[in-house]
C-alpha cells in the first residue's frame, strides 16, 4: 500500500510520462480512482517544481475537459510558465556565451537543461534561477564578467563558498554561480571529465552547452542523496533520475556507474538509484549487479528509504561509518574536513603575515619621511623598519637577560 508521498510520486510520474509521449495513458484515471488525496498531489507538485508536468498530463489525459474553467486555468499556467521559462532561457544562452567568449568553461546543469533532457520540454519545470558552473581556477574572474553586466551580490562571498548568487534589478532573475558540486559527505566531480562529455542542446532556437545525461543523471542522485531529509523536496530529483531512465531507456546500470566511478561518487549513485527502485519498481525497470561489496550500501539506502522524513541528516542514520561508505576510503570524509579547516586556516594566516610585511602603516611614513613620488619605495622600506624593530627588541631582551644575570651573580 502506498503512502501519501509515494503515490503523488507515483502519480507524477505517470503524468510525465504522458507528457513524454504526448498520449493518455489509462493508467492516470484508474491511479486517480484508488487515490483521492488530490490536495496531496497538488502540494508536492507545487512544492517540487512539478506544477506544469502535472497540468500538462492532465490535460493529455483528458482532453474531453478542455472548455472546463479548471483545465482553462492549468493551460494559462502552462503558458505563464512557457514564457518565464523562454525568458530565463534567453538569459542563460547570454551568460554562457559570454563566459566561453572570454575562455571560461561554462556549462548550465538542473533546471532547464534537465528538464528537456527528461520531459522532452524545457518549459516542464517552474524554475526559480540559473545554475551555472565554472572551473575552480575561473570562479572569481566569471563572477566580475557577470556583476559588470548588470549583476550584484546577494551576500559577500569568500574563496572557500562553493557558489555565489547573484541577482539582476528587481530580482527578475536569480543566478546560482558554482565552482564545485561536491555535496554533502561526496567527493568533488572531476569537471574536466564533464566538461569534455559536455551536451550542446538547441533549445527555442537557441544554443547552450550543457551537462550530457550520464553526468545529468548523476548530478541528480547526488542531490536526492543531500536533500533526502528536506521533507518532499527530494521528490524532484527522484522524478529527474527516473524519467532520464524511462526517457533514454536505460536498462543496464554498470556504464552509468562506471562512468559515475570516473568521479568517484558511485556510492552515492548506487544508493540513489537503489532508492529510486524502491519507490519506483514496478513502472521502472532498472537491472542493478548486486556485487558483495555493494550489499552494504543497499542496506544504507534501505535505511534511508524506511526513515525517509524523520532524518535530519543523511549521517544521523549510522553515524560517520555510514558517511564514509559513501567514499572509497574509510575516513576520508574526516580527512577532507581536517584538511578543508587547516587550508583556511593557512590562508588567513599567510595574508594576515603579507599584510603585516608588506602593509605600509602611518610608522612607515614617520619612520622616514618621502616625498609622494618615492611613495612606492615604502613597500621596501617597510621589511627594513620591521628587521630594524625585531633586532632592537631582541637587544633590549638580551641586555635585561645579561642585567638580571649579573644581578643573580653580584
């Protein structure tokens, strides 16, 4: 018996499907004749994003109740949404462009791009921003391209965020700006991988380079397994990784982690797709080897999908051991942490060291006045004032050594 979460899922699910084929499936009106809980459905699509996929199938499944005032609003908000969508489209298209004019490596993944990947239609997702990635080494110089055409800051950010969101006038567009995936209790992806595996999609008559649909499918498990514990936001990437699946026909899953062990997140692909099954096993066929090393992290994607919505974190579920599975090594995710912690802590400490050697202070200018043509010798005058300071202090802690040694003598 399903609960309520699993057969709006489950619901949702065929409403894409119809969406994908473009043709009614008598299995909608006989889901719709044992479930009732209409309001359920209508929250977790509204929730998730899945508003047009839902609006969409019904009005493929039921195109007798077109005049009806209902099915009349589901197609104003399907064409509201079209439009949005076109708008954040143009938008991308230009950001991408404008990133690759100037050599960075620029894809978009989530979102849109997911979406035609999935459903066939890019419109088929309420989209709230743009994602865009960048390599590590391009993050600062992509991030002034876009304030210097027109973008700002929502908050300060530091080199150690793995993204920035940046906003144009009137927030009319958001725009999520990531120079790491690495989620949660996952290793980082190899983006030179990605970026050499990249998909060129041509959507309304305009071009973008985006995630191909291994590293898409991946991309979303990696999220299903972060967001798992935030209430029915996960239901999203569930739908995302099953309907790139059912879309591509993708039956044999050892290329997909194959491809997935190239990034070293094959754990956590494993057990999304583990999961995925679960909910999803009798209208998805996926053939999954159950190797013996394997078993341990079907039974921790088990756990997840029997405690799903009272975990606050995905490690509440067994602790750092249950973490680490989702690494190669034991204790690497400890290791990352320790590691992550002293480079910051090494940076801090090597600016604040520059500053004090090479910042020129008001001493610096008293220290030897110069007229402001030579100002810039400052910059070298400063170490010299600074040795000259060391080695007095050093004297004056010699000499009250040698005074209070003669004393302890005389």
């Amino acid at each position: 018996m399903l609960n309520k979460k699993d057969s709006a899922l489950k619901f949702l699910f065929l409403c894409a499907q119809s969406c994908r084929r473009n043709e009614p499936t008598l299995r909608v009106t006989e889901f719709l004749e044992l479930h009732q809980d209409w309001d359920r459905i209508v929250k977790v699509a509204d929730t998730n994003g899945l508003l047009p996929v839902l609006y969409r199938g019904l009005i493929v499944n039921y195109p007798e109740l077109a005049s009806e005032s209902a099915f009349k609003e589901f197609s104003q908000h399907l064409q509201e949404n079209r439009e949005k969508n076109v708008n954040f489209l143009r938008e991308l298209s230009g950001h991408l462009s404008l990133l690759q004019e100037n050599g960075i490596h620029a894809l978009t993944f989530k979102g849109l791009a997911t979406s035609h990947l999935a459903y066939g239609d890019f419109t088929l997702r309420k989209i709230s921003d743009i994602d865009i990635i960048v390599p590590r080494n391009d993050f600062s110089r992509a991030a002034r391209l876009l304030l210097e055409r027109g973008y700002y800051e929502s908050k300060h950010f530091s080199i150690s965020e793995k993204h920035i969101i940046l906003s144009n006038e009137n927030f009319k567009f958001v725009l999520d700006l990531h120079k790491s995936l690495g989620q949660l209790c996952m290793p980082e992806p190899n983006y030179d991988l990605i970026w050499n595996n990249r998909a060129d999609l041509h959507l309304s008559d305009l071009n973008i380079s985006a995630f191909s649909l291994k590293d898409s499918i991946i991309v979303s498990c990696m999220y299903l397994v972060r967001d798992w514990h935030n209430g029915d936001n996960y239901i999203r990437y569930v739908l995302d990784v099953a309907m790139l699946i059912w879309s591509h026909q993708i039956s044999d899953w050892d290329e997909i982690l194959d491809h997935a062990r190239l990034h070293n997140v094959h754990n956590a692909v494993y057990i999304s797709l583990h999961v995925v099954r679960r909910l999803l096993s009798q209208d998805l066929e996926i053939r999954m080897p159950m190797l013996p090393r394997r078993k341990r992290l079907a039974r921790f994607g088990d756990k997840i999908f029997e405690g799903r919505g009272q975990v606050k974190l995905v490690g509440e579920l067994g602790g750092l051991d249950h973490l680490n599975i989702l690494y190669n090594r034991k204790n690497i995710y400890l290791r990352m942490i320790i590691r992550r912690h002293v480079f910051e802590w090494m940076s801090r400490e090597f600016r604040r060291f520059i500053f004090l050697l090479f910042g020129v202070g008001e001493k610096d200018r008293k220290f030897l006045p110069l007229p402001p043509a030579l100002h810039g010798f400052y910059y070298v005058l400063r170490p010299i004032r600074l040795t000259v300071l060391c080695a007095q202090t050093i004297g004056q802690k010699v000499r009250k050594t040698i005074f209070k040694a003669d004393r302890r003598l005389t």
